[in-house]
C-alpha cells in the first residue's frame, strides 16, 4: 500500500498577498486601478486627497501606496513627507500622468521607491509592486537613464525659472501633453477632465506666458525639455 503523505508533508506556504493602498483625486482612475490590480494585490484603501490618505494610510499600514504626483490640496511629495519619518516600512510608487523632470526627482528624493507613469500596463504594474514591496527601486523604462543623469548632473538647489513658477501643476501637465502633440479630447481623456477645462487651462497658460497659439507653447517646454 503506498504510504500517503503526512498533513506537515503537504502543507506550503503560500505567499502572502500584497497589501495596496491607491492615492488619486480621480475616482474614475482609482476604479479601473482596483479592478485591474485585484487578481494580483489586495487593495485595502484609497483616498483622494493628501489629508485623507496620510489618515487612512497610517491607519491602515499598507505595503505599498499608489501615489499621484498632483493632487489639489498638495499631492504625493506631501504625502510622503508627512508619513516617511512615522511610517517607513510602507512603501510608496508613483504613478502619474507626468514624466517632467521635477517631478520624478521631487518625489524619488522625498521618499518614493519608484516612479511608473499611467501607461503602464496592468502586468507591469502588478510586478513593479511586488518589486517595490521586496526594496527594489523602479522606474518606467523612458526614465530609468533620465533618473540617473539627473542626479549626476542637476544641483540638489534647482534653478528658479519664474515663468514656469508662475504655472499651477495642472496647467503644467496640460502644457506637456499640449506639447508632445496631443489634441485638446485627447488630452482631456488622460486627465480624467473635461475639453472644457483643457481650453480654460490652454488659455490660462496663453495669457501668463504672453503668447497666441500652441506652437509657441511647443517650443517654449521644448526649450526648458519639459516635453
């Protein structure tokens, strides 16, 4: 008669499933991220501004946070600034529209582990997780030379440029999708805004920058490579 196996002898450890947290001021955005993630990760919670998830994440200790870059009341960087000293075993990907230069470094220096943009596939972004979760650092593959010339060259003080200041954080993404080509549905579409919004921002950026169409606008973020 063959010897069955002993419960001990099958027992495996099966592997603890990771535990997400998602930060972004688009519900919209926030339920496909669920829906697509949920075979892989469980996602605990969300929020969709820096005080609710600095609230919810301390409550909640996720292993890993999804975090916007811009948000209206502060975004990711506050986000990690307030939780990074009390919570350090959380991690936090951000995962953005945005692959601007200040961005990525804004948010690598104030804690991120990684940064991916929205065009990242469901898969991927399920590993980029586990990654982040196991200490790896991670990046889109556009950024990962652009991370590492950037802090080999650019000062830890970065130069002041007042028209760019002179910017809210929306209309900065604008200006970049504006610039890389997109139409004003298409843009709005990435954004999870209206073609409504897309013009007030276009005129908005028009008007501070003293300039009348969008080739303008084109070679002004070209110049100061934010495209």
């Amino acid at each position: 008669m063959t010897d069955q196996p002993s419960e001990a002898a099958i027992n495996v450890d099966i592997p603890r499933q990771l535990r997400v947290f998602l930060v972004d001021d688009h519900a919209m955005f926030r339920a496909g991220v669920r829906a697509e993630l949920g075979a892989h990760v469980e996602v605990v919670g969300e929020a969709s501004s820096v005080v609710e998830a600095v609230t919810r994440i301390a409550a909640l200790e996720p292993d890993v946070v999804l975090l916007d870059v811009h948000m209206p009341d502060g975004g990711g960087r506050a986000v990690l600034e307030a939780m990074r000293r009390s919570h350090p075993q959380v991690r936090f990907l951000a995962l953005s529209v945005s692959d601007a230069a200040d961005d990525v470094i804004g948010l690598i220096r104030a804690g991120a582990r990684g940064y991916v943009t929205k065009t990242i596939s469901p898969d991927e972004l399920a590993a980029a997780i586990r990654r982040v979760a196991d200490g790896d650092a991670v990046f889109s593959p556009r950024l990962a030379g652009f991370v590492l010339d950037a802090f080999a060259a650019r000062p830890d003080t970065p130069v002041a440029d007042p028209e760019l200041d002179q910017l809210t954080n929306r209309e900065r993404e604008v200006l970049r999708l504006l610039a890389r080509g997109y139409a004003y549905k298409e843009i709005a579409k990435e954004l999870y805004i209206s073609i409504k919004t897309v013009e007030t921002h276009v005129s908005n950026v028009l008007r501070k920058l003293q300039m009348s169409n969008r080739y303008e606008l084109s070679r002004w973020a070209a110049d100061r490579r934010l495209v």
